[in-house]
C-alpha cells in the first residue's frame, strides 16, 4: 500500500499517523491479551524442524488485516514510522530470555541493494535495545551470519519448493559458536524453512540452542 503525506491511520482513517495512538493501544491491549504465539518444536517432536527449537510471534499472520499490512509495507517499502508500532507492541512484554547472540535473518546482498535495507536485522536491534539491560552480555551480530544463495522470494513458493528454494543459503563466518544460545529474528514465519535452515548453519558450527521471535506466524 503507497501512503501519501499527511499520513492516515491504517485502521480508522485519521490524519496524522500510519496508526494513530487510539489504534495503537487497542492493538497493544490485544497483543497482551493474547500473549505470545509460542510454537515449541521440541516438544511437538516435528521432524520438519530438527535444528529450531521454538519461534514465538507477537500476531497471527493473516488473521491481523492491521498489523499484516503494516508489515507487508514495514518490509517491502521500509516506511520509517512503522518501526515505532513495533517498538510498543515488543515492549508489551517483559523480555527474559537467556542468549546469547542475537542474529537476523540476513538477505543476500543482491536482495538487500534491491531493497535497500534488510527489515530483519531492523527488528533485532529493536529486541536487543529491549533485552541488553537485563542481559550486558548480551551480543548483537549481524554481520557473520552470510545468506550465500540468491534465492526466490519463498512467499510466493509452496511448502516443498521453499525448502528446496532455501536449502544450504546460510554460512556462518565467524568463531565457534560452542555452547551458545542464540536468537533468530525475522519478519514473519509461514513454513518455517528459512528460519530452519539458519539454525541448521548455526547449530553445525556448535550453537547449543537455537530460537526465533517474527512478528507474524501463519
């Protein structure tokens, strides 16, 4: 969706905002209200994600008309301001988790000169910003993590092309990663198999666990 200056609110239509603080709250009482999307694949036993251990997601992709088109401009025309909504609605909750290293999804950089910014890596500093003062060790990398593949943008694949698609993209090109527990984040989760197969680079070079925060799941 194009916006035009002054903005308009995606939700109620008035002037002034993408999405104006009155529709930003009632989003923020519902992302509370529901909590976290937590999809734990250790406990599920699904052999379709053998390296990712769990992903949680802040809305259900699809089933959100406001936040799912805030994403699909967020991601492919990199509006600014959309950063603020999810700044709030990350900061619905109080952040704990135990890592590492915080990773994005990295694009290759064919894809990132065409897009002009990788909206993963945009996300992670926004949840490192929200995470290192209760973690000082914390580490933000986003250079070591290398998307080695140009690939076919995976929304518009099916399930087994995507994975053949995404196979073997990812190298890690840093030190060991022994004993590490380390946090993927990208934009939206679907199948699951890009998030999967960074795992895979990650957990091959000695990463202990692997997670993921998106903001979408299907």
């Amino acid at each position: 969706m194009a916006y035009i200056f002054p903005f308009f609110c995606l939700s109620c239509g008035s002037e002034g905002e993408i999405l104006c603080q009155n529709c930003a709250e009632k989003q923020s009482k519902k992302i509370k209200k529901q909590g976290l999307i937590t999809q734990d694949f250790r406990l599920q036993k699904q052999k379709s994600a053998l390296h990712l251990s769990k992903v949680k997601a802040l809305f259900k992709y699809g089933q959100n008309a406001i936040l799912s088109s805030l994403l699909r401009d967020f991601k492919y025309s990199y509006i600014r301001r959309i950063e603020e909504v999810w700044k709030r609605l990350i900061g619905e909750f109080g952040w704990d988790g135990d890592y590492d290293l915080i990773i994005p999804i990295p694009l290759h950089k064919r894809r990132l000169r065409e897009r002009g910014f990788n909206q993963s890596e945009v996300l992670s500093k926004i949840f490192y910003n929200f995470l290192k003062s209760k973690n000082p060790n914390l580490v933000l990398n986003t250079e070591n993590l290398k998307r080695v593949k140009y690939t076919r943008q995976q929304a518009k694949l099916n399930f087994a092309t995507r994975q053949e698609n995404i196979k073997n993209c990812f190298v890690w090109m840093g030190g060991s990663l022994e004993g590490k527990k380390i946090l993927l984040v990208d934009d939206v989760f679907t199948t699951g198999s890009t998030l999967e197969e960074a795992a895979k680079a990650l957990k091959a070079q000695g990463a202990l666990n692997v997670e993921a925060f998106v903001l979408g799941k299907d």
